[in-house]
C-alpha cells in the first residue's frame, strides 16, 4: 500500500511541477521577492525559465503527446502496483477474502457445488424469465432499444449508462435478490428509448413537406413569382401512422403504469409473516399462524426455554417469541446450522443425542400439507439434507430419494418416511381430511397421499399446533430417570 501511495504522490508532485512551471511563465521580470527566500526563488525562477525555455523549442503537438504519454505511463504504473499490492495482501490474509456470495456472482455454480447453503437460499436463486416480465413488463422490450439508441450515440455517459445496465442486467440474471440492483439501470435506459421513439415520431407528425404547386408551363415561363409558389402539404400516411403510434406508447405507458401499482399492491405489500391467499370464491384469505405460533411461545414457555428450527424462522422466534433459537437468520456459522439439519433428517432415537447436546426444549416445523402452502419444511427437507452432509458425511441425499426422485407418498424412500422432520410433519396428519374427494391423509401442497399414517413419537411429544397446522412446536421429554 506504500508503494502505491508513493506513487500517487510522485505523480501528483510530477504534475504539480508541471502546473507551476506553466505559472511561473507569466510572471514578470520585475517581481519583488521576499529578502529571506529571494535567493532561493531566483534560483527556482532560473530553473524554471530553462526548463520553460526548453519546452517552448518544442512543437505544441509534440510537447502534448509527450505530457500525454506520461500520464499514461503514471496512471497505468500506480493502478499496476495497486494491483500487485492488493493480491499480495489477499494471498497473505492481510486482506479478508470475498465472502461465498460474491463467488457465486462470478461463477453461479459455485455456492451449489462448496456452500449449499448459500444455494438454499430462495432469494439466492437465478431468475426466471416471468420474475423478469412480472417486475419489468415493456420494460424488458424497450431495454434492447435503449441499448441501441445509446451505441447510436456513443459518448462517455451513453458508454456509462450501457456498461451500467448490462452489468446489472447480469447480475440480476444471476441472483433474484438483484433486480432491485438492475431496476434503476433498465428504468433509465428504457426511458432513453421511450424519449427517442416519441421525438422521432412527434418530428413526424409536425413535419410539413414542400411540393410544387401545379400550373401550366406558359405561367411559369412567364412569371418568376409563380414558379416559386409551393404549398405546405402533410404526408397522411407519415402523420396518421406516427399519430396511431404515439396512442399506442402512451396506452402501454399507461398499462405499465396500471401493473406496476398492482404488483405493490398484491406482490410487495404482504408481509412474509401473515400469509394472504384467494378462497375458491375469490374471498380473501388471511393465515395469521406464525404470530398465533410465536404468541403462544412468549406465554406457555420457559424464558429460558431454547428452539430448535431450520434457521429461516430464527429472527422471528427470537423477537416476537422472545425465545433463544440454536440457529437464526445469521448463517455465518455453517457448522452449527449443518447439525441442525443433521437432526432433522436422523431418526428419532438418533436426533435425540443431537437435542440433548443442544439442550434443546422445543422443536418447531412449518407445515403446508392442510393449507397447500409450498414454502414449508418438507419442500426445504432437502437443502436439510445437503447442508447436513456437507459438514456430516453419513448424511447421503440419494439415502432419502427414490431413482434419483423427492417423493413423500407410499413410493419415498424407508429413510425419508422415518426421518424426524417427517414424523413431525405428519403427525396425526393421517387421521385428518383436508379435501373433499381425497382420502385423509392427503398432501394438498404436494398433490399426494402420505406414505406414512401411523406415526408414533418415543422422545417427543405435540405441544401446540396452529388453526390451519401451519406451525407446529414440539416439547422434547426429559430422559427417564435411571436406576
């Protein structure tokens, strides 16, 4: 860092030698000079009309060229040395290396193949083609326009604005979480090409042709006045196309305009924790179950009472349970979230050792099955499942897959029916209808019958579950007492 730091300085004194030098020129023959510093001033002013003199015999296009080149050789030396500095202190670890997010930006399979958690993550996750047209609408057909108005017109802020939006515009490819990243570039390139196409098409319509007037050729021979008489005529077809044009911007402007407010109202406006849904005769649904949950820790436990859930529900346990979680939201330890799902893709008598280890009370499982809510544990079982083998390499994926196939019906896999996480689930699920014409037991949010019905608990026990079963918290038992 030295190094680099010298040589900006050198620079900035090189230049400031330059800046002076340029000064001293106008300065007169005459100037009265301070009595303790006039020997020393008259032996720079020497110096620097040697030097002046010296570059005045030079061309003026030859002395530019020459400044040019050694500010080019200055910038590109300190940004080299910059360079060279800051891999050197990644290399020694005198500079923190870049975190697993940022990896992922540059190579966007590296979080699923070295940190499946990063992978779990929804938000994490590339985007789709109808996350793009559900946020953008036309604004993802008038960004290409954009781009091809500002190559039309380069200059080094179009040059800026396109580096801006492809970069973005990649990013947000990469990761979901990002287009609030590329929703400022795409809105301001889209808007060149909304002003170009309207300026175009407004010149159209105001633009008037000059055609000569008609007459015979004895008038124009005969009269000079007459021979120069023009009319002003418009171009129908020009005009009305331009005008049909203009009506039909203005009215997707207005369609955008219309979307856009729909989309904060129904998309953007819910808050993750009180869930909304449709009922099947339009009616507005409201599932309040994780507050119901969370209110019901805060009065029927311990203060000291410690949670064991996947760490998506960890910050909201903590402040409105007001309950100590084992994992929460800050996933910056990646060991202890891995015993977490290591617990919950074990057998019972195995998950067991793996509380008590934790001092765990209570165990709390999202469940969708009665609701059809997808975001629930069993759909996430399997980054459970990842997380905890990468850390534990008795954990397997193809253990709780059946030919390569997630299934929870009669078809899943001996180890996937028996697993904790399913038995909290499904537990007493068998015995309930959730839709008419099914059998009880049916997964509304997965579409299936469960394959396991008789489930039975040895170390835990029910100790509350939601109206609509949405959250359900278990008590660990206490060990029995030995004699």
């Amino acid at each position: 860092m030295l190094s680099v730091g010298g040589g900006v300085i050198w620079s900035g004194c090189s230049i400031g030698s330059l800046i002076q030098l340029s000064v001293k020129l106008s300065i007169e023959d005459d100037m009265l000079y301070n009595a303790i510093t006039c020997k020393h001033d008259s032996q720079h002013k020497d110096f620097n009309y040697t030097s002046s003199s010296f570059l005045l015999q030079l061309p003026d296009h030859g002395r530019k060229t020459r400044i040019l080149a050694f500010l080019r050789i200055t910038v590109t030396t300190a940004v080299g040395v910059g360079a060279i500095a800051l891999g050197v202190g990644t290399a020694s670890g005198y500079i923190s290396p870049w975190t697993g997010r940022f990896y992922s930006l540059l190579d966007p399979t590296y979080a699923k193949d070295h940190i499946p958690i990063i992978a779990s993550v929804s938000e994490h996750q590339p985007t789709a083609w109808s996350s793009f047209m559900f946020d953008f609408h036309i604004l993802l057909f008038l960004f290409p326009a954009g781009l091809y108005f500002c190559f039309k017109r380069l200059s080094d802020a179009t040059i800026f604005i396109v580096m801006y939006g492809l970069t973005s515009m990649y990013f947000a490819g990469v990761m979901v979480r990002l287009i609030l990243v590329a929703t400022p570039a795409v809105c301001l390139i889209s808007a060149i090409a909304v002003s170009a196409t309207i300026k175009n098409l407004t010149q159209l319509v105001r633009t008037k042709s000059k055609v000569p007037q008609s007459g015979s050729s004895k008038g124009s021979s005969s009269s000079k006045g007459s021979s120069k008489a023009t009319v002003d005529q418009s171009q129908p077809f020009q005009r009305n196309g331009a005008i049909a044009l203009l009506l039909g911007a203005f009215y997707l402007l207005s369609k955008y305009a219309t979307h856009c407010t729909w989309v904060t109202s129904e998309a953007y406006s819910s808050p993750s924790i009180v869930l909304a849904a449709r009922g099947a005769h339009g009616n507005r649904v409201i599932f309040d179950d994780y507050r119901e949950a969370y209110f019901w820790l805060r009065q029927n436990t311990p203060p000291d009472a410690k949670v064991m859930s996947w760490w998506d529900y960890g910050y909201q346990i903590t402040a409105m349970g007001n309950r100590t979680v084992i994992v929460d939201n800050n996933t910056w330890n990646n060991t202890h979230i891995a015993t977490v799902g290591r617990a919950m893709s074990s057998y019972e008598h195995e998950a067991i050792e793996i509380m008590r280890s934790l001092d765990v009370d209570y165990v709390l499982v999202v469940f969708g099955g009665v609701t059809g809510y997808s975001s629930d544990d069993i759909n996430k079982f399997l980054w459970m499942v990842r997380i905890g083998g990468g850390v534990f390499p008795v954990i397997k994926e193809p253990d709780y897959l059946v030919n390569g196939e997630y299934r929870v019906d009669k078809g899943a896999a001996p180890k996937m029916l028996n697993c904790l996480m399913y038995k909290l689930c499904y537990y007493r699920f068998g015995e309930l209808t959730t839709e008419y014409g099914k059998p009880p037991g049916y997964d509304r949010a997965r579409g299936v019958e469960i394959g396991n019905k008789d489930i039975k608990l040895e170390y835990l026990e029910e100790a509350f579950t939601t109206s609509n079963w949405i959250v359900r918290i278990y008590k660990v038992k206490p060990p029995n007492n030995r004699w």
